[in-house]
C-alpha cells in the first residue's frame, strides 16, 4: 500500500513538472508577447529600421522598427509568401562562404 502511494506522489511530481516545463516554454511567450528580442540592440538616433554594424550580425534596431516588425507579424502564413534577402558587402569577409554566411545568421 504505502509504495502504492509513493509511486502515485512520483508520477504527480513528474506531471507537475511536465506542466510547468510545457508553460515556461511553449504557452507563456506567446501568452506575453511585447517583450523585445534580447538579441536587438535599439538605437533611436538610427534612421532606418534595422541594420547591421561592419562583419556583425548582430542587428541594431532604430526608428520605424516597431512597425515594420508588426507588419510582418502580421502577415497572413497561409498563401502569403515573405522572401527575404540579406546582403553583405565584399569587404567584409575574406570569402564568398563567409559571407553567404554572414548573410544567412543576418536573416536569423
């Protein structure tokens, strides 16, 4: 009887924590969205919306950025087709790979 119990006190444990996991990951970001992407750093004094320090990926957001970034969320996913395109400049890798793929961590 008493490993009875302690076996249902596991499994509601493991459920418990299973919850909390499924919450913490999945439902609460998009239950309170606002929150700015860690990875953006805002500059006001920017005149476009997003760009890109020399050899960076890292984006720098300015003004307009709150807008764009919503028009594009809320573009419809099921016949709307987004294509994107990043550039870099010749000079800022030494080669054609490098910058394909600097270009490619820029859209992400």
């Amino acid at each position: 009887m008493r490993n009875r119990y302690l076996a249902y006190f596991f499994v509601l444990a493991g459920w418990l924590l299973f919850c909390y996991w499924l919450y913490s990951t999945g439902l609460y970001p998009h239950l309170h969205p606002g929150k700015p992407p860690e990875n953006i750093v805002f500059d006001p004094g920017q005149s476009s919306p997003v760009t890109f320090n020399w050899t960076s990926d890292m984006p720098i957001a300015g003004k307009g950025f709150e807008e764009w970034s919503e028009s594009l969320k809320s573009i419809d996913a099921g016949d709307n087709i987004l294509i994107l395109r990043a550039y870099y400049f010749p000079d800022e890798t030494s080669s054609v790979k490098e910058g394909m793929e600097l270009a490619r961590k820029r859209l992400q």
